[in-house]
C-alpha cells in the first residue's frame, strides 16, 4: 500500500513540475517563473552557442589576417571584411541562434522588455553582421538596440559599434557625430574607455590624420590590459613616428615590441624599421647595418633576405651612397621570389634613383618590372603607372632609333661584310642552342645519379606528396615554380610572357620594317640559323631605307618632345631634335618642327643667337612651312582658326539646308565648296552630305557611284565606314526598312504581342545569391504553377549584373499575367527586396539586341510604354 501511495505522490509531483515548466513557457506573463525560464534558456542555449560560433568566427579572421608592414597597419586585423567569406558560416550561425532566441524567448510586454538576455542577442547578432560585411543590415540592428534600450548600458556598446559600421562605410560624417556624442556623453561607462580610444584611433587612420590617432593611440595603451593589443599598438605608434620622422620615439617604441616578443613576423619588421630610423654615419647606423648583415646568414631570415637588403639599400640611400643602394635593391630583387609588393618596392626605388639621375633607359625597365609586381590597388600604383607610360614611350622612340641605325648599318656593308656578320649571329644562336643541350644533358645525368643512389631527399620529383606523374605531385610543382620565379619572376599565363611590357620590342623579329618586307615579298624564314631570316629584316631596297628613315625621324621628334614637354630635360631635347635637323636637313616635314621647337627652347633658356639662328634657318630653308608662317605672323593661328570657324558656318548653313529638304540647292554647294588644308575634316563629311542628298532626289544610280567615291577617297575615317553601311543597306532592303521602323519609332525594339516572351529579373552580381533565388522560383512554380513546366536560366548580364530568366512564354498576354501573379512569390520578392533589382518581360527577338547592348534604361522605357497598359489590366 504504501508502494502504491509513493507512486502516486510521485507521480503527481512529476505532473506538477510539467505543469510549471508548461506554464513557464509563456512570454506573455511576466511572474517569477516565466522571466526565469526564459532568462536561463535565453542564455545557456542560444545566446552561449551564438556567442561561440561569433568568438570562434573572430578568432578566424584574425589568424588569417595578414598585416602589409611596408605600410601603417591597421588598429583592428579585420582586413576587408565585404571580401572575407571564411567566416560566413561562423557569423551566420551566431545571428540565427540569436534570432531564435529573440523569437522564442522574448518578454515584450505592453512595451517592456522583461528578458534580460534578449538585448544581449540583439548586440551579437549585429556584431555579426558587421563581421560579415553587411554593414546595413549591422546599423539598423545597432540603432534599434539604441531606440529600444535606452536605459541600459548596452546602448553606449551599440553606439561604438555603429561608429565603426560607418568608419567601414567610409561615412567618416556619421561616424564622428556617433562619437562625439559618446565623448561628450557625462554617463559613458569607464570600462567603455579604452575601447572608444581604440575605435577612435581607428577612426582617425582611416582618415590619414596621424597626429589624433597617436592621442587616442596613447591613451588606449594606458587603459589596455591585453599584451597582445598592447604591443600592436607599440607598433602603429612606432609607424606613426617613423613616417613624421620622430626617429628616436619610433625606435623606442620598436624596442618595446621586440621585448613583448610577438610573432616573429612583427619582430622582424621592428628590426628593419629601427635600421630605417637611423640617419646618417653614426657609429650607431654601422651597428645596426651590422646587425642587418648578420641577419642574412640566419636560416629563419631566408624568407625576409629581400627586405632586409631593401632595408641596407635605403640606410645607403640616407647616407648618399647611391652605387651601394642600387647594389642591395637588385640583390633585394633577386632574393624576393613570392613577395610580389617588396619585389614591387625595390623595383620602384630603383626607377626613381635612375630617374633622378636621368638615366631613362634604366629606369624605364625598373617602372616595367614595379607595375608587373605591383598591385593596382596601391595607393602609388596610378602615378607610378602613369610614369612607366611615358618612359615606356620615351624607350620605344630610343629602340627605334638604335634598331633602325643598326639595320641601316648593315645594309650598307658588302655583301661579304654582311655574311660575316650574319654568320657570326648564326653562330651565336648555335653555341646558345649547344649550352642549352649541354645543360639538358647535366640535368638528365643529375636525376639519373639522384635515382641510383637513392637522394630522394634532395630530387624535387619525390613521391611523398601523392602521386608519381609530375604534375601530380605538389611538392614537384612547388620546386619548378620556386626555379621559374627564380629565373624570370611573377609572369601572367600568355603568349609572349618573357617580356613584361609587350609594346617595346628591340629584337629584330619584331622590327615594322621586316612586317612589311613579309606582306610584300611572302612569308619570311623563321629559322635562326638560315642566312635568309636576317636578311629580311634588312632595308636593301630605296623603299624600305625610306621607310626605315621615316621611323627614325618620328622616333627624334617624339623622343624629343617628351624630353621637353614631360620631363623638362631641356638639354636632351636640344640634342636629339639637333640631330634630327643634322641627319635630315631637307625633310619638309620634321625638319622645319625640330627648328621651330628648338627656336621656343633657346628663346626660353635666353639662349638669343641660338633662337636667331634656328629662326633664320626655319625662314631660308622653308619659307611656305606654316612654322615660318607663324613666327612671321604672331597672328597666324588665329586666322587659320578664323578660317575654320567660317567654313564650319559654311557646312552647318548647308546641312541646315539639307534637313529642310533643300535638297538640290545642297548639291550644288557641295559642289562649289573649296576646302582648303586647314580643314581637311570637312571634305569627307560635304561628300556623305552630297552623297545623301542625290539619295533623296531618287537617283539610285548616282547615289550609288558617289558612295563608292567616298569609300575610295576617304580611307580610315567614319565617313568612309558610315558610307559602307548605306552600301550593305542598299544590298539589303529588308534591313533598310527596319531602320525606318527603328527611326520612326525611335527605338530598336519591337512590340508583338504574338510573339514567345521571357520574364527577366536583373539582379545586382555583389550580395545576390542567384543560386538560392532559383531554388525560390522552382519551389514557387511548384507550388502556383504545377501543371506547367518552366526554364530557369541564370547568366552573367555585363560586369556587374545578374540576369534570371524564366521561359517561354507563348505569347505577351501569357507574359504578362505571370508578371502581374509575381508579387504572390513571397519569399522570392522578400530575398529581391534586399538589392536593387527589375522585373521585365521581353519578346525573343527583342531579347537578342537586348542581350548584345545591354542597354536597360532604354528597353525599359520601350517596356513601360508598350507592356503597361497589359500589366495594368
């Protein structure tokens, strides 16, 4: 009985325990028992996993984070968090967890938050979505917390975090009032001190003002308790004094990083940094480029040999040393096989010391190699890019010039001198062809006694890295990419990959005068050792020395106008258009621009006899040049420009005429018009309007024959090309009509009704999944559509788009009615709502002009106002 009784008791104590913890579960009661159920799973179940998954996801991020030391590093090692998926997964667990929570656990009543854990989620979640790039979707998160929780502290937290939303935006506007009013704010938590410090230090960074970060910088450190974010601090502040050459500080403060002994990465940049910061011949700088010497023979620097050399070639810079820098910044060259921006940085130190001296051949070559390592997105890259230009231009007039000498040269020798020479470059290509053989031989015997003998240690072909076939084995694949960067560096996949910049060429295969030996006289030896391939690259004939002299005569005037114009080398401008007036004294059209050019130099530089000199010779030997026109006539440009703008009157007044219809009164002006030199434009253009008119007098005939004139005697111009359309027009009528179509209705698109129509939706390519949005739309159509079947194609629509396609549709109305059913697709509409998108619909052949120009503003307007009215019905 009384087995019996317990029973019962127990019994009923376990039903009065799921009574309670039932009744608990309601969110709309606030008592004793419901806030403290829904606060204990709020927090160990959620919220806990959610915290996790974001610390483990941060955690992550920071591992992979790669500082660039050759620049300031930044405060937090976030990097850029828009490009950085790797955490997706960790971050949106967190804010699905949390959101759960909120969902489920959340006790709003009449206004009034009872769950304490609830805000908390709220704050992981946008911290979340800060982490993972949505920085939108983290501000209205961080503001709601600010509305809704006024009253608690979690609003000063929230308030940070949206400065940094906004810093990450670069809206540095709303950024700063965030933290101004924080600052200013009498109740912010001092707990909350060091971290509106660090977010302001990083606010100030950003923004390049160096002199706040290095405030807000201090007095992080002294609030900061964690050693790690300490020391990264040291060594922002050690950067910052660096770069305002406060050398003393810096080196104090890379001293205090050495001690705290982080990574080795960061020691060894505090090392090279402190050897930056010493100027001078000090016995102090002997020291410390002692210490860099010694660093070289440590094993575990074999990786950093390229910066430290970079770090010795700039203390030579400092001491004046510029032969010992250009020494230590191409061994820095040779030592940097995988770090692309130091090879980068060396390359360009070693362009702006032969700048600076004037040595352009030299230097072009270093800007070459610096804008093939460099990234474009560096902050040097458009100028230093804009430089390689110019001297890549300078160094091809250069080329030219030697190239086309050198070919001269030859063709003037005998024809035994020439075969002797020609013999020796035959020779020369068999002896490197012999050395290449030998050295296969060498590496054939090298592999054969690595096999025999068993040094698989030492043979790169191992087989312990997975598979025996070459290309299999990453191990073999790291080694051969190890010796190819060794020997020609970082080189795109691409034909011709040996050179870094493909329109300079100083080797002969490439010379324009041999390309049009080859289209004249038929395909030319392409093999090295036949006399012949040299001899077609020689000018032998009167044509091809012409030629060869017309290239050497835009190569001076070019390479000399650069001198002047670009690079203010006055006397290297001089020189090479003086040669030019030397080496052709009788060209009309060169020579006569070099003394003009040279005459505005002298004049400048006082230079009065020189500048008379050049005058009179400009005026003696070509008085009809309009350069001795222009120093006879101060005015002379003016009136040609004068005369310009009257014949332009001239065919504006005749095309005035011809849209009036005046069609005969147009031919005749045409006719009688003089275009002189001045305006040589305007004779192709009064030909097409001459041509157009005898059209629309309905002579065929002559229409015809005057467009074919133009073709013949305006080459390479858009008159010319315009005129071969009309032609291919006249051949095919059915296109001519739909011009006229197209012109009448002032668009390309057509609008049947009958015809199969698509329904587009063109989405943006950043921050759409396109994927998930097709599994919406095959889960919508089975559900509203599933009797009829439909296609789903998702296609890149230019650089920056998406396009969805669904079809076919029969005709217009079919169209039409799915598009107007379309807003029923909730969660397709819901996930669309999140990015700027279009909803259209096309017939099949609109579509193919639409899909070619990619012209969506114009279709639009063509499908508001044809599809409308269907739509509104």
């Amino acid at each position: 009985m009384n087995l019996i009784e317990k029973n019962k008791a127990t019994n009923l104590l376990i039903l009065f325990f799921i009574t309670l913890v039932i009744c608990s579960c309601s969110t709309k009661k606030n008592n004793f028992m419901n806030r403290k159920y829904h606060n204990t799973t709020a927090k160990y179940n959620g919220y806990f996993n959610g915290k996790e998954s974001l610390k483990a996801g941060i955690k992550k991020l920071e591992e992979n984070h790669k500082d660039d030391f050759s620049e300031i590093i930044p405060v937090f090692k976030t990097g850029d968090l828009a490009k950085n998926q790797t955490i997706h997964p960790y971050m949106n667990k967190a804010i699905e967890k949390g959101s759960i929570v909120i969902q489920r656990h959340s006790m709003n009543i009449r206004g009034k938050e009872y769950n304490k854990w609830i805000d908390d989620n709220y704050f992981m979640i946008g911290r979340a979505y800060f982490y993972k790039g949505e920085f939108d979707e983290a501000i209205k998160t961080f503001n709601y917390i600010k509305e809704n929780y006024k009253r608690n502290l979690i609003k000063y937290d929230a308030s940070l975090w949206l400065s940094r939303c906004f810093a990450e935006k670069e809206d540095y506007v709303a950024a700063e009032m965030e933290l101004d009013q924080l600052q200013t704010d009498r109740k912010f938590p001092e707990k909350l001190e060091d971290d509106l410090a660090t977010i302001l230090a990083d606010f100030y960074l950003k923004q390049e003002n160096y002199i706040l970060a290095l405030d807000e910088l201090n007095t992080a450190i002294k609030r900061i308790k964690k050693r790690k974010k300490k020391t990264r601090f040291y060594f922002i502040l050690a950067q910052l004094n660096q770069q305002h050459q406060n050398y003393n500080k810096a080196i104090s403060y890379y001293e205090k990083v050495i001690k705290a002994n982080p990574e080795y990465e960061m020691v060894f940049n505090c090392k090279i940094n402190k050897a930056q910061c010493v100027q001078g011949n000090s016995k102090h700088s002997e020291k410390m480029r002692g210490e860099l010497l010694k660093m070289t023979k440590d094993d575990k620097n074999k990786e950093y040999l390229d910066q430290i050399y970079y770090a010795i070639a700039k203390m030579d810079l400092t001491q004046e040393d510029t032969l010992s820098a250009i020494k230590n910044f191409i061994l820095s060259t040779e030592k940097s096989e995988f770090n692309d921006e130091q090879k980068a940085r060396s390359c360009l130190e070693l362009g702006k010391i032969y700048y600076s001296k004037s040595k352009y051949m030299n230097a072009s070559a270093f800007y070459d190699s610096t804008i093939v390592f460099m990234d474009p997105e560096h902050k040097e890259y458009n100028q230093t890019k804009e430089r390689q230009v110019l001297l890549a231009e300078l160094a091809g007039y250069i080329n030219t010039i030697n190239l086309q000498d050198s070919l001269q040269i030859l063709a003037k020798m005998s024809e035994a001198e020439l075969a002797q020479v020609i013999n020796q470059f035959i020779a020369e290509e068999q002896k490197k062809e012999l050395e290449k053989q030998q050295l296969e031989r060498q590496n054939a015997n090298q592999r054969f006694e690595n096999n025999r003998f068993g040094e698989r240690e030492n043979n790169f072909g191992q087989r312990t890295s997975g598979g025996r076939w070459y290309f299999y084995n990453p191990a073999t694949l790291s080694f051969g990419y190890s010796q190819f960067v060794k020997q020609w560096g970082k080189r795109k996949n691409e034909d011709d990959w040996r050179r870094s910049d493909k329109k300079i060429s100083t080797e002969l295969e490439n010379d324009s005068t041999a390309q049009n030996q080859n289209q004249e006289g038929g395909r030319e030896s392409t093999n090295k050792k036949d006399p012949q391939y040299y001899k077609d690259k020689i000018p032998l004939t009167k044509e091809k020395i012409e030629a060869s002299n017309l290239m050497i005569m835009e190569a001076h005037y070019q390479a000399g106008m650069i001198y002047k114009s670009y690079l203010s080398e006055n006397e290297k401008a001089v020189k090479t258009l003086v040669s030019l007036c030397e080496r052709f004294p009788e060209n009309e059209n060169y020579t006569p621009l070099a003394y003009y050019n040279l005459y505005l130099i002298y004049t400048e530089q006082n230079k009065n006899n020189k500048a008379k000199n050049c005058r009179e010779r400009l005026l003696i030997k070509f008085p009809e040049s309009k350069y001795s026109k222009l120093l006879n006539d101060p005015d002379y440009l003016a009136k040609i420009e004068q005369k310009k703008n009257s014949q332009k009157t001239h065919y504006e007044n005749t095309l005035f005429l011809y849209n009036n219809k005046n069609y005969y009164a147009v031919i005749a002006l045409c006719d009688s018009v003089l275009i002189e030199t001045e305006n040589k434009e305007l004779k192709p253009k009064y030909d097409l309007l001459k041509a157009l008119a005898i059209g629309k007098s309905n002579d065929s005939l002559n229409f015809r024959k005057q467009l074919n004139e133009i073709v013949k005697n305006h080459p390479e111009t858009e008159v010319k090309n315009r005129a071969e359309q009309i032609i291919a027009l006249l051949d095919k009528p059915e296109k001519m009509l739909k011009i006229n179509r197209e012109t009448v209705s002032g668009t390309p698109y057509v609008f049947d009704q009958g015809e199969a129509h698509y329904f587009l939706l063109i989405t943006p390519k950043e921050q759409t999944d396109v994927n998930f949005i097709k599994t919406l739309l095959s889960d919508y159509h089975s559900e509203r559509y599933s009797i009829e079947t439909f296609e789903i194609k998702a296609i890149l629509f230019g650089q920056e788009s998406h396009l969805i396609m669904i079809k076919t549709f029969e005709n217009s109305k079919n169209a039409t009615e799915y598009f107007n059913s379309f807003s029923s697709a909730s969660k397709v509409n819901n996930e669309l709502s999140k990015t700027e998108s279009k909803k259209l619909i096309i017939s099949a052949q609109n579509f193919k002009y639409f899909f070619k120009h990619k012209d969506i503003k114009k279709y639009y307007e063509f499908f508001t106002n044809n599809y409308l009215n269907e739509l509104n019905n």
